[in-house]
C-alpha cells in the first residue's frame, strides 16, 4: 500500500474511498432529499462525499482547503448549479446566517476545532462527521465515561456514535478506524440563561477534579448534606469518578443543587 505524501501528512488527509460509507453517512447528514436546505461539508477532497451530499441536498458548499485538489472538484461539479466548491479553510468561515447542517470526512488532527465551530455557531442545527474512533467513542460515553465537554453541551446538544468505520475505507489508510458521530442541536434547549450558568459553573466544578471523586468536588461549593440529598436523588454512588457520571444523571444533580 502507497505511503501518504509529506502535503497528505500535514493536511491529515484520508480521503475516504468506500461508495457504500460515502452513501451511508449522506443518509445521515440529510435524511430527507433536499433537507436541510443548506449543508456545509468540511474537507471535500477529492469529491468522494461530496456527491451523495449534491444528490441528496438543495445548496451545499463543499470546502476544501488543499488548493491542488480544488480545480478537479470543480470540473467534476459544474453541471450542478446547487454545488458552490469553496477554495479555503473551513474553519475561517462565518457560520451562515440561516439553518444550516455539517457532514464531512474530517482531518483527524483539527477534528477538536471543527466541533468546537459546530458548536458555536448558532445556525448549526447538526454535524455528521467521520472523525478518529477514539475521540467519537469518548465524547460519546461508549467507554462508559464522559467528558467535560459533552456534559457541558447536554442542555443544548445530543451526542451519538452512529457507527464504525474500518479504516481501509480510506485512502491512504489512517492508523486507526474512524467513527461517525452525530451531534444535533436540541430544538428547544433544556436550560436558558441564568439556569445554563448555573449548569455550566456545576460541571466545571465536577470536572476539576479536586478531592478524587465528584461528591467531594461538588462539596467544594455546597454542604454535604445537600449533596448527599441530591446523590440520593439521583442514584449515584459518592465514590463515583466524575467521568461515570452521564449527562441525565447530571441533569438531576442540577435540579437538586440549583439555587
């Protein structure tokens, strides 16, 4: 198997090269053909995405950031009025003003900051990404933790692990296989405000780690009876590492340590 050029290295590129996979997560990114009205894909390459997106989408803009790649992209979709091949980093782009979705084959080495854009952009309504398996499993909570960031985000977004992907479905293969993860952005959120403050300053406490365990992180900033109480109430263990705590769980500390 051909090793990957020194450019391929730098730009983290494993261009997906499996029709099935490509089928499979534009599916996903966009269930029903010509919805979401606009969809945004991160690291085109060489197409292999992009055209199950542009049958399945009424505007997509497919970003590529390899300028030697863009020209061919281009040519391939010129009979589609509704493909607009974006020569740039994705991650300068203004998040549109409008509804949007993301789907794309990302570089394993920026997949932190590609989420983190997702995440912060308000249009953003979901992102199906092909990211590192490691990273979609631990956001997830399939190793049966969870991160700080993923309990942070639960009143306003869902994480899901819809899938594996072997990693010879690439080419060059990557090191290791590839997971699909589905973020979405709730509808309505479960907290606003001065309520998803409060959240946030809760679980940034819990995760600081002081004291070994969440009780006695938590401790830190309420009495212990109430934090007894509100362990109680959520059928959980003192001895619980903040990381096996998930997100409903959370919820329902929150309910009972709020003001």
């Amino acid at each position: 198997m051909a090793r990957p050029t020194s450019r391929a290295r730098t730009l983290s590129q494993n261009f997906l090269a499996d029709r099935a996979t490509a089928e499979h997560v534009a599916r996903l990114a966009a269930p029903d053909r010509g919805h979401p009205p606009l969809l945004l894909e991160v690291g085109a390459g060489r197409g292999a995405l992009t055209e199950p997106l542009a049958r399945r989408s009424r505007e997509l803009h497919a970003y590529e950031i390899d300028a030697r790649l863009v020209p061919g992209l281009r040519a391939r979709f010129a009979s589609a009025p509704h493909v607009r091949v974006v020569a740039g980093d994705f991650l300068a782009a203004r998040p549109p003003h409008r509804p949007f979705s993301v789907a794309g084959n990302v570089p394993f080495s920026r997949t932190a900051d590609i989420v983190d854009w997702c995440l912060s952009a308000p249009g953003c309504t979901d992102a199906t990404l092909l990211t590192q398996l490691e990273y979609a499993r631990k956001r997830t909570g399939d190793y049966g933790r969870w991160t700080l960031l993923t309990v942070r985000t639960w009143p306003s977004h869902t994480w899901r692990l819809a899938g594996r992907v072997d990693r010879y479905r690439f080419r060059p293969a990557p090191r290791v296989d590839a997971g699909l993860l589905r973020i979405r952005r709730r509808p309505v959120p479960l907290l606003t405000g001065a309520a998803l403050r409060g959240w946030t300053d809760l679980v940034e406490l819990g995760f600081s780690g002081v004291g070994g365990s969440l009780h006695a992180s938590l401790r830190r900033a309420h009495p212990r009876r109430r934090v007894d109480a509100a362990f109680r109430a959520a059928r959980l263990d003192p001895g619980l590492l903040v990381g096996e705590v998930a997100p409903d769980r959370w919820l329902r500390l929150y309910e009972e340590l709020a003001p």
